[in-house]
C-alpha cells in the first residue's frame, strides 16, 4: 500500500471512511467480544491516539508494543500474560465476513489446541495453504508452494483461536512465526490444530488494487459492513453532504459527511468520496477512493485512483498532497501513479 501507509499504519488504512481496524472491531462487539490486545510496531501512535482505552468504541482496550519485530508468534507471546483462557488471534490488515462467535463455539467442539479459519483462493502460491483431513484437522502446511506442490486451495485466512495450552509452546523473546514454525510443531507434538470454512469474505488489504477491489465488493453487496446501507440506486450519502441538482451521481457509489459536489459534476461509478471533500464544476470522479479533505478542481477527471488525505487536483491537472510529507510536484505525481498501478 506504499505510499499511502508512508504516515500511518496499514490497519488505519480507511475502509468506507472508517479505519480497518475499527471495522474489525465492529465485529468483534457484534459477536460479544469487547476486550482487546493490540500489539503495535509500526507508527503505533496512530492507533493509540485514535482508539485510546477503547471506551468511546464500547471496548477495553490495552496495548503492546513491540520494540523490534517479533513475527507473529512472538507478538502474540508477548501478550500472553493477558490470558488466561480461550483468545481469538487475527490479523489486523484483513476484511473478513465472520462470525467470530461461532468460530470459537466451532473451536470448542473439535477439542483443539488451536483453530486456524481459511478462505479457498484459486491461486495460492503466494499465501500459507492449509491441508486438512474429512474430521476438520489440519494435516500438513506449505508456505507459498510452487505450483506443481499445490495440495490444497485453502489458505490460512490470518484468524486464529488459541488456547493457553499453545501458546505455551511458542518460545520467549524470540522473533518466531506461527504460520511457519508454532503451528507445524504443535502438529509434530500431537496437539489438534482445527480447521474452521466458515468465512463468506476474505480480502488481505495489501495492495491499492485489492484495495479498490475490497470496496467495490462492499458496494456491490459482497462484503457486508454494519451501518451502511445503499438506496435501491446503490448509492449512500452520509450527513450534511449538499450535492448539486445537476450534477450526476451513478451507482455503485458511497459519500462521506460535508461533502460538496458542484453543478454537472459526476461520481461514480464505482467511487468513494470521503469525508470533507469538495469536486468542483464539472469534475469527474470514478472507479476511485478518495481519502478526506480533497479537493477535485474543474472539468478535472479522475478514474482509477486511490488518493491520500489533502490531495487536491487543480484545473490544470498539477497535484499537491501535502498529507504525505513530500510536498513537491514530483513526488505528488509519483504518488498519485504508485497508487493506481
């Protein structure tokens, strides 16, 4: 996602105007769940600074912070004092569709150390396949197998349930990953490692085109979010958002709060207008995410872009974004080219 996650962290990435990550935790409290660990590294101010103790999100909310990179395994050791039962483990850079409570009533009832959730893909070269057996119990793992070893089309989808039982076997204070060395020596051990196929929308949030890609499923009803609901046109605004008569506003598309869309100017389709924003006479928007605070000059046309916070298109097509630190010209061109490649 570089260079738009240059000044915040990938789980602050907006989705739909909300951050990854407090989408995650909507779902997580829709299944009950309200206590949270967050392990931090990279620009963890971001996230504290925005979710603080948790208690405007309706959760409890503590942090870890890691001082060097652990891997996934010595993140999650690194929080295991916190525990003293069953705990759910997810990635924080991934869209799912889950039913979290009923993976760990899943969990229970297979009697296992551990249950990994998977999605299937049709290639899974670049991801951790998963191989499991008719009881629903993991056999074997391959770690971006090449083509002619792939087993399996199920990949671990980065949700886990842990019980205390593994965690204790994950080392301390070692860098140490679950996927690759945790949970193939729980198997070598005897310990039963559950597999759970019970997501219906799976989506790593890793590059600007599967980015785009994730909001275009929610817009089309793939991917279902809490508290966004799109009118029989397929189109949501938000609040005290003024859209001229004129201007044309074509399905698939969601607006933010205060955004200002002027006479014959058009959006959509397939577009996400954040927050604050301002397209001017004429502009055109679509295929697109705009962040916040950005600002579409005149007759200017944007298609297939992801745009940071504070971008601003003039007339004459010269950008400045001065959201990502490097304001001049030739760094606010490159941005705009990294993003919709």
């Amino acid at each position: 996602m570089k260079p738009l996650t240059d000044n915040l962290p990938k789980p602050m990435v907006p989705i739909m105007n909300k951050p990854l990550m407090q989408r995650s935790f909507e779902n997580l409290r829709k299944c009950g769940i309200c206590d949270i660990v967050i392990s931090t590294g990279y620009k963890s101010q971001y996230i504290q600074e925005y979710f603080g103790s948790g208690s405007k999100f309706g959760l409890n909310i503590e942090y870890i912070c890691e001082d060097s990179p652990m891997g996934t395994g010595g993140a999650i050791k690194k929080t295991g004092h916190l525990y003293d039962d069953t705990f759910l483990v997810f990635n924080a850079d991934i869209l799912c569709n889950m039913d979290f409570a009923e993976l760990v009533k899943y969990h229970k009832s297979k009697s296992a150390s551990v249950t990994i959730a998977v999605t299937r893909v049709e290639n899974p070269s670049a991801y951790g396949v998963i191989e499991y057996n008719k009881s629903g119990y993991a056999v074997s793992f391959t770690e971006k197998p090449e083509a002619d070893k792939i087993k399996s089309n199920y990949i671990n989808a980065g949700v886990y349930v842990f019980e205390p039982e593994a965690l204790r076997e994950i080392p301390e204070d070692l860098p140490i990953s679950v996927e690759r060395e945790t949970f193939p020596a729980l198997l070598q051990k005897g310990h039963n490692i559950a597999v759970y196929n019970g997501c219906t929308y799976w989506m790593d949030i890793g590059t600007p085109k599967k980015y785009l890609q994730s909001h275009e499923d929610i817009m089309t009803g793939d991917c279902r979010l809490s508290g966004i609901r799109f009118n029989n046109k397929g189109v949501f605004i938000g609040e005290n958002s003024n859209i001229d008569a004129t201007a044309e506003i074509i399905g698939p598309v969601y607006i933010g709060n205060h955004v200002i869309v002027e006479p014959y100017a058009t959006v959509g389709p397939n577009a996400v207008i954040g927050d604050n924003v301002f397209i001017h006479m004429g502009g055109s928007v679509t295929n697109s995410i705009l962040w916040n605070n950005v600002h579409v000059g005149s007759f200017s046309a944007l298609d297939g872009v992801v745009s940071a916070c504070g971008f601003k298109v003039a007339c004459n097509g010269i950008l400045d974004c001065p959201d990502l630190a490097r304001p001049d010209s030739q760094n606010t061109s490159r941005v705009l080219q990294a993003a919709t490649s």
